[in-house]
C-alpha cells in the first residue's frame, strides 16, 4: 500500500469472495458480494478490464447461484464484455460470454 503498487488488490478481492462461495458459508453471501463488487471497482479504476471481467463473471455466478434474477450482475459483466472484440476469444472471455448466454 505504501508504493501504491496494488495491481493484485482486485484478484485478491475476487479470490476471497470465490472462497467464500467454495466453502458453502451461504451465510456470508453479501461479504462475498462485497468483496466483488470492490475487485470490479479497483479494476475499472486502474483500467485492468482482464480482472474487472473475472470479477464481473464471479459475481454473475454469485447472483445465479443465490438470487431469484441476476439481472444487475449480468448487466455488469455485459458491458464488461463489451470491451472485448468478437473474434478476440480467449477462455476467459468464451466463458464469461458462455455465462450470458
């Protein structure tokens, strides 16, 4: 924090929030959501749209898994997915299109 060089800051955010999910503590549903919503923002901020569409993807997941709809999640990773060209698939973004399909 002192450098300032926290680029891992939101796949940290992510990877707690998807171990939270893993080990079943539905109880802590919003702590995972949080911690998402946090890695999304920190991402957008700093421009890193490979880690802003792994946090919008686990948050899609989140909401699919827990919420009646998921429309707000899936708006997110919609426009997220905006950002990469068709044609341009990598797994990460065949999933994440997978996932809105």
């Amino acid at each position: 924090r002192e450098t300032e060089g926290r680029c891992y800051e939101p796949e940290t955010l992510r990877l707690r929030g998807e171990l939270v999910v893993l080990l079943g503590e539905d109880s802590r549903y919003e702590e995972a959501e949080a911690d998402f919503q946090s890695a999304i923002q920190l991402a957008r901020a700093t421009g890193c749209r490979v880690l802003e569409l792994r946090a919008a993807a686990s948050s899609y997941r989140l909401h699919q898994r827990f919420c009646a709809t998921a429309r707000g999640s899936r708006a997110v990773l919609t426009e997220v997915l905006d950002w990469f060209k068709e044609g341009t698939e990598s797994p990460l973004v065949s999933q994440a299109r997978s996932l809105v399909e």
